[in-house]
C-alpha cells in the first residue's frame, strides 16, 4: 500500500492526493504535524520512501504506466497488437 505523508496546507500535496484518487489505488494520507519541515512530505509503498517533488511526480508516473499496462490486460477483451493481429 501507498503512504503519502502530507502537511495540510500544501498545494504540492494537493495535486498528489487527487493523482492517487485517480489511479484508484489503494493508499493512506497521513497529516504530518505543522511543526515539520514544509518540504517533509514524502511517498512511501512497502520499504521504499520518495522524497522531493521531482521524484514523487516520477514515481507517479511510473506507476500511472504501469497500472494502464495491468488494467488492459486485466479484462476479457481482446486487443490488437501494433501489427493489427487479433490476440
């Protein structure tokens, strides 16, 4: 699972939280205290911590492709692949 530690008042945290709304993945927020540090809020999942905006904003992506890729494969439907054969 995904652990987004977040300050309350941050729009960086914001447009993080919609993008984890949007993937329909499964994660928690976690309000940090507004004593920590403005730049404190980071991604966990599993052992792994993403800190910074450029890495969070990668690592959402990464996992953006990566859900699209399992969602397409993850249905009855058949696809066809980039020579237009029949799976």
């Amino acid at each position: 699972m995904i652990i987004f530690y977040r300050h309350k008042e941050c729009a960086f945290c914001d447009e993080v939280h919609e993008q984890l709304k949007e993937l329909v993945v499964a994660h928690t927020i976690i309000r940090m205290p507004e004593s920590a540090d403005a730049d404190a809020h980071y991604l966990s999942e599993k052992e792994k911590k993403y800190r910074g905006q450029t890495v969070i904003q990668i690592y959402l992506e990464e996992l953006k492709r990566f859900l699209y890729d399992w969602r397409r494969f993850q249905s009855d439907s058949c696809y066809t692949g980039d020579d237009d054969q029949l799976c």
